[in-house]
C-alpha cells in the first residue's frame, strides 16, 4: 500500500495550491481519508477529513478556504487550498483508514512567503 501526496510548493500569501494524494495497492472507496500538516516544533494535526459516513470535517484555521475531495474512479484525495496564508506552511500528509489499517503518504511541503 502505497500513498502518493504531490502539489506542494511555494506560493505567496493570498495564492492556491491543489494537493493531490494517489493510492496504489489500495483503494480510497468511501473510507474515512483526510489530510494532516505538520509545522517545524509543531505537532501533526488534522487540516480536513472525509469520514465513512461522508461528513467533512475542517479545521477552523482553515474553514472557507479549503476543501477536500476525492475521486474514486481516479483513486485520488484532493486539498483544494485557496487564499493561503504564511501560517499555512507545513508538511502535508495525506491518511487513509481502513478495516486493514491506517495508512499515510510521505508529506508534501507547502511554504506560504508573506
């Protein structure tokens, strides 16, 4: 299993980036799939989930300005990131949890500059 996060880059304050995050090995379905970021000195945490039953969960810091989404026929997560702010950089990371596990992509950096 296998979860390729890509999009990462660096953007200035006020641009958009799209994460993109392709499973192999696996399947996303309609699992509980999400996306966490990790800052220097910070703990990992949760930036916006799709639950099982479909409800979308974001992060306050980030409501209104991001989305996540999925396509099942291209087997991907999305983060649709907009009006981006300095406070925004991090590792992002794409999850996936399933009945077999809980698994993770490799992190995409997203530097936002002021």
């Amino acid at each position: 299993v296998q979860l390729q996060a890509s999009g990462g880059g660096l953007v200035q304050a006020g641009g958009s980036l799209r994460l993109s995050c392709a499973a192999s090995g696996t399947t996303f379905g309609l699992n509980a799939v999400g996306w966490y970021r990790q800052a220097p000195g910070n703990q990992r945490e949760v930036v916006a989930r799709i639950s099982s039953d479909r409800t979308a969960y974001y992060a306050d810091a980030v409501k209104g300005r991001f989305t996540i989404s999925r396509d099942i026929r291209k087997n991907t997560l999305y983060l649709q990131m907009n009006s981006l702010k300095p406070e925004d950089t991090a590792i992002y990371y794409c999850n996936l949890v399933k009945k077999t596990g809980e698994y993770w992509g490799q992190g995409t950096l997203v530097t936002v500059s002021s």
